[in-house]
C-alpha cells in the first residue's frame, strides 16, 4: 500500500532532504514554482527550491533529475523558436527558470537532466492556485462559457500559443523515464501544435455554438509582447514524442466539468 502524498514547501531544505532519502525514487521531477507574484519572492523560491531539490536529488542517488523549465524564458519573436532562441531576462520568472537551468547543468553531478522548457499546459483538472492565480486562456475561456460571465483576456487574436494537454505531457514523462542514464543535461521544447488564440476561441464556438463568444469575450488592445510558436521537433527526432490528445477532446473536458465560479482570471465587464 501506498504511502499518502505529503506537502512540502521547496524551502524547507531539511525536510526536502529527508522525504527525498527515505524514499530513494529513480525520477525526481521538479516542478513547484511561482509563476507570479513579487520578483524577488519568485526568483527565491523558483533557484532555491531548484537548489534544494538538487541537492535532495543527488544525495539520494536520483538517476534521472528533471526540471520544469518554462517557454516563458524566451524573447518575443514573429518566427518559430527551437531551443536556440533568443532567451529573455526581462522579468522575474524567465529570469529563475534560466538560472534553475544552469544551475541544475552545472549540479547535477552523475544525474542524468532533463530540462523541459514546457509550452502552454492545459488539462480538466486546472484550477486558481496559491502560486498560480491567473489560469490558462482555455480554462478562462471554458469558464466564461459555463458561467456566462463576461471575460477580457490579456492577449490578443493573433497571439500564438502551443497547447498541450497534461496527458501527453504524463506520456513524454514515461518516456524520460524509461531513457538509459547517461550523466547528461537534455534540453527540449516541449509543446503542442501552434494555434491563434482567434482559432482556438473559433473551436470552443463551434463546440457550443448555442453561445455568442463574440459577446461574451474582448481581447487586451495593448497586450503583452510574448514568444511566437514553439518548435519541439527536437523531443520528436530524438525521443519519438508527439502530442496525440485532440484539441476539441482536451476542450471537451474542460466543458464537462461542473463551473468553478467566478474566480482569479475572469472578471466581468460592463
């Protein structure tokens, strides 16, 4: 039987260490990060709790030592962007992901690394959290629909994005695992196909056309600059890895769940 999960904070490094050497896992799979908030506090906790779990890792005798690192890190760019692109400094959570990066190359000693620079992630479980209060534009969307509140996204209609359903991304996991440790830093992109942010807000209305999106959702005037599409033909060629889930599918399950209310990431406008 089955041990029941435990939370740890990342910041606790005693506690880290200790849960990490009673249980000697082949895979430590690094993923608890601040994706906002105050700068210092995201740089703090995303490189220490990087440190931290480095350190558990390898003093447990970790194999395989993976990190969840974000396309965030990359510059804006109107072209497509493998894992050579322009990187960017220019706020806090790319700058923690590009240093828990290097930080896990240059520690991770006989540990085999994997760093996965994660696209948009999507999933039917996907709900606000303590450290991530704004949700993705499809939970945002799904949520607009089943409540009829009124939503105004950040982005635009032409902002690019590279959906991924969590269970592709528990499939490519499966993968790494089942590689041969070989003490090396692996870097991949790691996304789905690329969709206009219009398209994908064309699909959920023609999986509910009985609702006017157009009525329901604006667009940000003046959005964000982000990084355009995300190549991931790497973990392709070199690890056989597609995504398989279906857009409309991974919709589909976002629709069936029961609303969650009104929540972080949708307001209503007048």
């Amino acid at each position: 039987m089955q041990n029941a999960p435990r939370a740890i904070n990342v910041l606790e490094k005693q506690a880290l260490l200790e849960i990490t050497l009673e249980t000697r896992p082949h895979t430590f799979i690094h993923a608890a990060a601040l994706t906002s908030g105050e700068d210092l506090q995201v740089i703090k906790v995303n490189v220490q709790g990087t440190l931290n779990a480095l350190q558990a890792a390898r003093r447990a005798g970790v194999r395989h030592f993976v990190l969840f690192s974000s396309c965030a890190v990359y510059a804006p760019s109107s072209e497509p962007t493998d894992e050579s692109g322009p990187t960017t400094t220019t706020h806090a959570y790319a700058l923690s992901k590009l240093l828990s990066e290097q930080a896990v190359e240059l520690g991770k000693a006989s540990m085999t690394a994997w760093l996965l620079r994660i696209g948009a992630v999507y999933g039917p479980a996907e709900q606000p959290s303590a450290t991530r209060s704004r949700t993705s534009v499809v939970h945002q969307i799904a949520e607009s629909i089943r409540t009829g509140q009124r939503l105004r996204l950040q982005c635009a209609p032409h902002d690019v994005y590279n959906w991924l359903h969590t269970q592709d991304l528990a499939r490519l996991l499966s993968l790494i695992i089942e590689q041969p440790a070989d003490g090396k830093a692996h870097l991949y992109n790691v996304a789905g196909p690329s969709l206009l942010v219009a398209d994908l807000v064309s699909t959920f209305q023609a999986l509910k056309p009985e609702i006017d999106l157009g009525k329901l959702i604006e667009y940000n005037p003046h959005p964000p600059p982000r990084h355009g599409a995300i190549d991931s033909a790497k973990a392709k060629s070199e690890l056989g890895f597609s995504p398989a889930v279906q857009l409309e599918d991974g919709l589909l399950d976002y629709l069936a769940r029961p609303p969650l209310g009104r929540g972080p990431g949708v307001r209503e406008t007048r």
